[in-house]
C-alpha cells in the first residue's frame, strides 16, 4: 500500500506540475499575451512601457521560471478589475463551490444509487422502466435549459424559491439539483448495470442459493463489488462536476469559482482566469488522488497493479 | 424496452439529421432575414408554423438551420478528436515506454480542466468563432479515444496469434490494419456517439455563456440565450431551440447505448 | 432505507422554505437591481452611471436638480454666484456631518478636488470636458468656497449638480491611507451608510438617521446585481427585488398585469446613438456615406417595432430635455436617396461589409437595437456583422479606437450642451467617434465658455445645426426608461436617470 500512495502521490505532482504548464501555455495562444494582462483603461502608447513592467520582454525561459516560481506561492498576479492578488479572490470563492458541489453530490448519491440498484433488482418492471426514462431524459437535458425552466416555475410563478444568489438553504435547492440531474443520471444507469453484474455473479448465485434474505444478497454481497465502478467514475466525473458548476452558477448567480470564472472571462481579467482555471484543475486532481486511494482500499488488487 | 429505445435512437437521430440535410427546402425562409413589423408571432401564426422572434425572422427556420450548425460541429469535433485521440492512443499502446507515459499524464491533465471551461478559457484568447470553437472542443475531448485505444492495443498485444503473427515476422503496420483495427472499432464508434451529443450540448452551453458562436447565427445555445430576454412573453423563442436540443442530445445518446449493448456491452464512458 | 432518506430530504427542503419566507419579510427595506456592480466606491473617479448611481446613496452632490425642471437646486451648497466670469462662489450648508462624524466644510470640498486631480487617482474627472478647467479652489472660510476657472465656464454649474461632484471628507482623505480605507469603507454626508460590499453579489447600505434633510423613510437599501434583463425581472416577479432597472416593453405588459409590480416609465435626457466612425479610415470618413446612413436607417420602424413605441426620435445630438436644445430637421427615411448617395460616393451598398458593435444588456434591447439596424441595411444590400461586447470591453473598444465601422452607445444624463457636444465631437476625447474638424472644433471651443444666455443660445444652436449636417452618428432617440417598481413600493423615475430612494417610500408587508 506505502508504494502505491507513493507513486500516486509522485504522480499527481507530475500532472500538478503538467498543468501548470498548460495554463502558462494557454494565455500565449493568441499571440501576445501582454494584450491578456493590461487594465482596461490603458491608452495605446503605454502597452510598451507595461510589457516592460510585466516581463513580457524576456526570454520565454525566463518568463515560465518567474511564473512556475509564483505559482508555487500562490502568485498568479493582481487582478486587474480588483485589484487585488487573483489568487486570494479565486480562493475565496472555493468554499461556495465546493458547498455546491458536495450538495449535488451528496444529492446525487442519495437519488442515484437507490434507484440504480432498485432497477437492477426489480429489471424490467414499472420502476426499472420510469427509471430508465428519468436517467435518459436526464442525460439529455441541458443544465441551463433546466435551470431556466425551473426558475420559471418555482421562483416566478409558485415563488417558492429563489431566483439566485446565497443567504439561505433555499438558494441551494435549485443550483443542486440542477448541477446534480447530468451527473444523477449516469450515475443510477452505472449503479444499475454494476449490479446487474454483480447478480449474475456465482458467489451471489450461491448466497441466494444457500436462502439468505435477498436484501441480504443484495446489500452484502453485491454493493460492495457494485461500489468500485461507481466511485471511479464519481472520481473521474467530479471534473465534470466543476465544469457544470461554471453554468450552473451563472444562472443562479451563485457566487463561487464557476462564475468568477465566466466574469473573468467576459471582463478579460487574465490573472484570474489563470488562477481560477489552475485552481480547478488542482482540485480535480487531489479529487481524484482520494478516489485513487479509496479505489486502492477497496480492491487490493488494484495496488498490486500499480 | 431495449427494442423500442433503440428504434427511438435511429428514428429521433433520422429527424434530426434529416432536418439538418433538408433545411432550406423544409422552409421558405431566411434564418437570417428579419422582418420587423412581424416580431414575436406565436407558433401557428401563418406562415410561421414555430412563430417569429422578436425582429421576425421565422424560428422554424432558425431551429433547422441551428440543426445544421450543431450536426456539423459535433461531426467536426468528433472526427477531429478521434484522429488526435487514435494516433495518441496507438503510440501510447504499442511504443510502451515512455511515449505511453507522457500521453497518459497529458491525458490526466486534460481530464483535470473540465472541458466546458477549458473551451471557454481558449476561446476568449484566441476569438470567438465557428472554427474556434470546434478546435477548442477538440482540444479537450481525445482523451477518451487515447485510452480506450491504448487498452485495446494493449489486450491485442497479449493475445497468442498476435505473438505468433510478430514471431514470423508481420510487421506492425499489418498488424495494425489487420487485428487492432477491427477489434477497437466497435468501441470507437461507441464511444463518438456518446461524445457526439455531448459536444453538441456543450457547444450549446458556451454559445449561451457568449464564448461560443455569435449572433445572429443561428446556434442553439445562442438562440436560448437571447430568447431568454422575452421567456415571460414569448415562451416559444427559448422552448423550440432547448427541445431541439434535448431531443438531439436524446437520440444520438439511445443510438449510443444500442450500439454500446450490440458491440461493446463492457465499455463503460 | 428510502423511507428515511425521502423524509430527510423532505425536512431539508421544507427548512429551506421556511428560511426563505423569512427572508421575505424585509420590512422598510428596498432592494434594487441593477446590471452591475459599481467599478469603486470612491467619489469624483469614474465616468459610469451604474457606478455613480449607486454611491450617490452615501455622498451628497454639491447642488441637487428638481425632479420635475431638472434645474439646480441647493443641496450641500445653498447657495452659488458667479463672482466674475471665472470665479464661482458657493455658499455651504452648515451643521452637517459626515457618517464619521467629521464635519462638512469647505475643506471637504477642497480635499476632494485635491483627490480627484491627483494623478495617481487615475480620475476620469481629471479631464478638460470635466473639472480640468478648474485651476484653483479657494477655502474663502469654513462655509465658503469659490471655484477659480481659467476661461469663463458656464457649465461648472450643471456639473456641480450631477454625480460629478459628490463630495468626500478631508480628515479621512488626507491621512495616511485615506484613500485606500474610504475605497474599502466609504464615508460621506449622504441619507444612507455604508453596511456591505459583496463583490459581484450586492451593496448594502442603512439609513443614515442624521441625515441634514431628515431621516429617509427606507430603512435600508440593497443593491442587487443581476446582469441579465430575464434574471432581474425574474426576480422582480418572485418578490426578491423591489425596483428593476430596464423592463423591455415586450414584457412591460406582463409585469403591469402580475399584480405583483408595476412598470414606471419616464422620458430618459439619455440618448441612444449609432455611431459612424471617422476616426479611422474607412467608408465612415466620406460624409456621404455618413448621411446615406441615416437615409438607409429607418429610425421610425426601429422604435414602433423593436422598441413598442418606447422611445422618442431625436433628429440633433441633443434632445428636447436638453436646456440648449435647439430643433434640427430630421434626416428621412429614403432608400433611394441613400443609394443615390452611395453611388455618389462611390461605393457599392452590395460589396460594402460593415462591422457594428453593441453592447448587450447596457439600453434597452440595445443588441436587438442593433441586429434590426443590421437587417435593415441588408434591404440595401449591406452586410453588417453585429459584434456582441460585454459592457466593459465594449467602452475599452471605444477608448481605444479598436470597434468597427459603427457602435452603438448611449449618452446622458445629458442636460446641457456642453457635456454632449465636447465629449463627444472631438477626436482627442474618451468616448468620442468623430472629430478632425477643424470648423467644429474651434466653434465648440467657443460656445462651451459663452456666459451670455442669449449668445449661448445662438452658438449651441449653430452647432446642432453644423453636427446634424455632418451626420457623425445615425441619430437615433431619447430612451424611455421602464423600471419595474414592487406594488408596496412609491417611486417615481427621473428623467435626469436620479435613482435615488431617499425619495421612495414603503409599505411594510
């Protein structure tokens, strides 16, 4: 196990330090990135003087190592429309995605894995069937499209919710579900097939045989093999999650990392699109790195692989 | 259930593609011509069977013509990933070493931007735009092709009549052609029809931010955005543009899961 | 195993609703929403209305305007005269506080002048069309204090009653970091105090109970950013927001029979403009071209079909609400003439390709605006690309010369002729598009330090006259401003664009 966490952690440096890369690459793909980091009042005959400032005059080496060393400190520069370390500002809106995040999750897994598992057990009955419906639908129905149409009905015409915006568990409601009905789907359709699996499995087939209760059956034995498959792909999915958050929280004006982002974007504020979009990404990794580790304590097998 | 899904897949992704195909003779107008003293129609008005929007210029034609738009991104996008993905993927299979290293973690970086912002981001540097915004798409989807077709090569690799081909000396381009080929092809194409409505749906959602493709083009994403101004009076102009687009996304996902079920029952994307 | 989840669910959303019932009971408190959020809350430092609209809560003007005439009126001066031609003499109130407590005098004033001409304030009143004309502020006494300009300047006055001076304390300006704090904690004379600054969410602000004029009646006034009309007015309809700016009047209908609001409309003194720019070479450079624009352009059509009649056509730069207004004839829709002006000018309406940029959300419909102005030059055969902006690229484009062949933009509050003609037709200004005229310029020079009434009269109406020949924009109107208002809330929009609720009144729910 000690080798295993090892090179994972070895491994999520690398991709750390890979990513890092891309976002100082990306701001250099339009061509000169000086354009990407002045504030919008300049007048045309200072661009030179704040290239000269901003060290956009040195040697490309040069320029990766200032910014790799910043980085490290968390230093992605000032914003321009704040004024304030871009950092600082993206880490502020951390804890409002993250609340988000982990309601739609935790939504997610209460809706999705229940219904995964009772289709499975009760195949081709009248739930399996509006479950099958409910995920593809799911699937297939755009977030923004959704949101909208539930602000509509829940916030203008019932005035049960509110349309946007944080202050109570209520403007949680919709972002949540919102963000969670993608995810939900893919989930309960993963559940159901990693079960179904399972219950073709002989060791199930012998429990069953052997007259243990089928919740039993069901609980003990099939959930367990059942549960690698689903936190993989909650793992891999969370990157998802993030993106989705990016729309989902402009709809509903939720104030975290997703709609900073969007309003970086639309107010050409550079240092904080930088730092927000490396801050994503570093969070899916460690993500990721957790499902890893759990993935590793649950299948032994998997560390022997690694 | 499962026949009738996937007769629903091949019938609802049919109407779409026909509608695409078929567009400026299913209607005779101008997605682009506007008409000022017919704005805000509702559907059945005549000649205008979806209604007009609010500088009146037909939505039935805008809906077609965004299928057009649509279609036409995610068959570039996905073309385009699955060359990248393909070659990536092959080296990363047969050159293990190193090169299979470095794709694999250029694989995890990827992974670690979700794609809808890293789309976004590129686009916002380097303009907004039709070809843009199908390259930054690109940019952030061959990774499911790369691994999936690592793996199959791979599995391939292990097996004994391959030992055997390499044993009397086959190259590797045959062995390419003749036994990675055939096995990873059913999987490539699972998995470009579950890529495909999501490139769609995600092409939507950038549109609708404003980092994707301009108006008064008629895009999906960019319609619903500015129908969204009038959903209290004109709940037409953002409902046929989202049902478009839900009822693509549903079809090409059901043509998917009856293609995963017939070829690749154990591919999980 | 479902049973409990279900309920736990159920109790998380019937808490959840509880919570926000609560919320809803606000009393006297009024929340706005507005499409931004202010750029700093610092006086006297950014030319931007939603910026200054917004602190205008927490600092006093040095003269107010009446609602209804729109001319100046005491407010932290109660009186003014004009010593000689450059030297104008305020009379200060006295015995008024700022929220710190600090005393106004004529310090303050001073300070604040002080602040803005400093050129680290990057201020954008620091320019000539502002308060650069300005060489000296005497401290006369505690309570008086005179304005010293280099030429006579007739419109110091008008300045001095819009949000262009709104005035800050000296004490807390001076020390060490001032500046910096008042930025992150404002302090000023005005009817509310600060609370809270969440960036990108709201600005909160309570009522200021010493205020010199009175306690207002609200007691405490939020201001919501929501940049999307739909977002907003889903609100307004929801009950979270009390007043929203920019109803479109496809909509105006539906909010009126909600029950829940009411739309309340004025004739807005801002105008809307298509620009045709001259400062770069192009087709706009030809003053044919200029004025087969405004023939191609049907502005009649723009405001009974995309607007629902929610706008009055203006022919000049400046609109009737304007004190030198002067009547110009209107150019006429004519196609033929148009192409009879293209052919003359040699360009070919079929191969010319134009590139217009909008804002999006700024006006009313303003990207609408624009696409109908685009499908109307296509009858003519003119391709115009619409290029979408989000609000503060789209004044960075304009600053820096960088949009296309036209844009469009708003201009006001604009109630006197100096503040339109010299910002806007000459080509060294901010937001201008036209200028290198060289006639125009010396003539604008001379009507903006003209004292004489009459005189005065005389030179802006010879310049509506000239600007209207040279067609430097396609003149489009006077915008009609529609704000949904909450049925238990009395207020009453300003054409002079005053947002200001320490005129609203609440009926507490």
């Amino acid at each position: 196990m000690r080798g295993y966490v090892l090179s994972r952690l070895a491994q999520t440096a690398l991709v750390v330090f890979l990513s890092l890369t891309a976002v100082f690459g990306m701001v250099r793909l339009g061509g000169d990135p000086v354009l990407l980091f002045m504030p919008m009042d300049i007048q045309a005959k200072d661009v030179n003087e704040f290239r000269q400032r901003l060290g956009f005059n040195d040697p490309l080496p040069v320029q990766y190592g200032r910014f790799l060393a910043g980085a490290v400190r968390g230093d992605f520069g000032e914003s321009l429309r704040y004024r304030r370390d871009a950092m600082g500002l993206v880490v502020e809106r951390l804890p409002a995605t993250l609340l988000l995040g982990s309601t739609s999750l935790l939504l997610t897994l209460l809706v999705a894995v229940p219904l995964g598992i009772v289709s499975a057990v009760r195949r081709d009955t009248l739930v399996d069937h509006v479950g099958t419906v409910a995920t593809v639908l799911g699937q297939a129905t755009p977030g923004f499209w959704l949101g909208l149409m539930l602000i509509y009905l829940f916030s203008v015409h019932l005035r049960w919710l509110p349309t946007g915006g944080t202050g109570t568990a209520a403007h949680l409601v919709m972002p949540s579900i919102v963000l969670a009905a993608f995810f939900a789907a893919r989930i309960a359709r993963l559940t159901r097939s990693a079960v179904l699996d399972a219950l073709h499995e002989d060791y199930v087939q012998t429990a069953r045989a052997k007259g243990l209760a089928e919740v039993r059956v069901v609980g003990k034995h099939t959930l367990r093999n059942s549960a690698i498959p689903i936190v993989t792909l909650a793992g891999l999915e969370a990157g998802q999650l993030l993106g989705g958050a990016v729309i989902t929280e402009t709809i509903f004006a939720w104030p975290g990392v997703g709609r900073l982002t969007v309003q970086a974007l639309l107010n050409r504020d550079f240092p904080v699109v930088m730092a927000a979009v490396f801050l994503t990404s570093l969070t899916y990794t460690m993500l990721n790195l957790a499902v890893d580790l759990l993935y590793g304590w649950l299948d032994p097998r998997v560390r022997v692989r690694a | 259930m499962k026949r009738t899904k996937a007769w629903l897949g091949v019938g609802i992704t049919l109407v779409v593609v026909t509608a695409a195909v078929a567009a400026p003779w299913l209607t005779p107008h101008d997605p682009l011509r506007a008409d000022l003293t017919s704005g805000l129609r509702p559907p059945g008005s005549p000649g205008h069977p979806l209604g007009t929007d609010q500088l009146g210029r037909d939505l039935l034609a805008r809906v077609l013509h965004g299928a057009r738009l649509a279609l036409f991104i995610g068959i570039c996008t996905v073309v385009i990933t699955m060359v990248v993905g393909g070659v990536l993927g092959l080296l990363a299979g047969f050159v293990e070493r190193w090169p299979s290293a470095i794709v694999m973690r250029l694989a995890d970086v990827q992974l670690s931007f979700p794609f809808i912002l890293l789309a976004m981001t590129i686009n916002a540097i380097v303009g907004l735009g039709l070809r843009n915004i199908i390259l930054s798409l690109s940019a952030a989807g061959w990774v499911v092709y790369a691994r999936v077709i690592r793996g199959e090569v791979l599995s391939v690799k292990q097996r004994d009549y391959v030992h055997a081909a390499a044993a009397l000396g086959i190259g590797r381009a045959r062995l390419l052609w003749r036994h990675v080929l055939p096995n990873v092809a059913p999987s490539i194409v699972v998995v470009a029809s579950l890529q495909f409505s999501q490139f769609v749906v995600a092409e939507a959602a950038i549109s609708f931010l404003g980092f994707g493709v301009q108006p008064p083009t008629p895009a999906w994403g960019s319609m619903l955005a500015e129908g969204r101004d009038f959903l209290y009076v004109a709940w037409w102009l953002a409902a046929f543009p989202g049902a478009a687009l839900a009822l693509t996304a549903l079809g090409v996902n059901l043509l998917g899961d009856w293609l995963r079920d017939t070829f690749d029952p154990k591919l999980r994307v | 195993m479902r049973r409990p989840t279900a309920l736990a669910v159920l109790l998380v959303v019937v808490l959840a609703a509880a919570s926000f019932a609560q919320d809803r009971g606000r009393g006297k408190e009024i929340v706005v929403g507005l499409g931004a959020e202010p750029r700093t809350l610092l006086a006297v430092t950014i030319v931007d209305w939603t910026t200054n609209t917004q602190i205008e809560h927490i600092y006093d003007r040095l003269l107010d305007r009446d609602a209804k005439t729109l001319k100046p009126k005491p407010m932290l001066a109660t009186s003014w005269k004009l010593v000689n031609d450059t030297t104008w003499e305020f009379a200060l109130r006295q015995g008024v506080k700022f929220h710190n407590g600090e005393p106004f005098t004529a310090q303050a004033v001073k300070a604040t002048f002080d602040y803005m001409l400093d050129p680290a304030a990057k201020s954008h009143y620091a320019t000539s069309s502002y308060w650069k004309p300005v060489k000296e502020v005497q401290v006369v006494n505690d309570y008086t204090v005179r304005l010293i300009t280099e030429k006579p300047y007739p419109s110091l006055l008008d300045h001095a009653a819009l949000t262009d001076f709104l005035v800050m304390p000296a004490k807390a300006l001076r020390e060490p970091g001032g500046v910096q704090k008042l930025a992150q904690h404002p302090i000023g004379t005005g009817p509310f105090r600060f609370v809270e600054w969440k960036r990108d969410e709201r600005l909160v602000l309570e009522r200021n109970p010493d205020y010199w004029a009175g306690p207002a009646d609200v007691s405490r006034v939020t201001f919501r950013f929501i940049p999307e009309f739909s977002a907003r007015l889903a609100a307004l309809l929801s009950g979270e927001i009390d007043i929203m700016k920019d109803v479109p009047p496809q909509v105006a209908d539906t909010v009126d029979r909600s029950g829940r609001a009411k739309v309340r409309a004025t004739v807005s003194s801002r105008i809307n403009y298509l620009a045709l720019v001259n400062l770069k070479p192009g087709p706009m450079q030809d003053l044919r071209v200029r004025r087969a624009m405004n023939h191609a352009v049907d502005v009649e059509e723009l405001i009974a079909q995309v607007l629902k009649g929610r706008a009055t056509r203006v022919c000049g730069p400046l609109a009737p609400t304007n004190v030198d207004y002067a009547p110009v004839e209107c150019f006429k829709h004519d196609p033929e003439r148009a192409r009879a002006l293209f052919k003359e000018a040699g360009v070919d309406p079929a191969k010319l390709s134009l590139t217009l940029d909008t804002p999006s959300g700024r006006y009313p419909l303003d990207k609408d605006v624009s696409l109908a102005i685009a499908a109307q030059l296509q009858r003519l055969g003119i391709t115009t690309n619409v290029v979408a902006n989000e609000w503060g690229t789209h004044l960075d484009k304009i600053k820096n010369r960088n949009t296309g062949d036209l844009f469009f933009l708003g201009w006001g509050p604009a109630l006197f002729g100096q503040g339109t003609m010299e910002p806007l037709f000459r080509a060294d200004q901010t937001y201008s598009s036209y200028g290198n005229n060289k006639v125009l310029d010396e003539k604008i020079a001379r009507a903006v330090t003209i004292v004489d009434a009459k005189g005065r009269a005389a030179a802006y109406a010879e310049l509506q006259k000239l600007v209207h020949e040279e067609a430097p924009w396609v003149f489009l109107w006077q915008q009609h401003d529609l704000y949904g208002v909450a049925a238990h809330v009395e207020w009453q929009p300003r054409a002079d664009e005053k947002v200001w609720m320490y005129e609203a009144k609440v009926t507490p729910r």
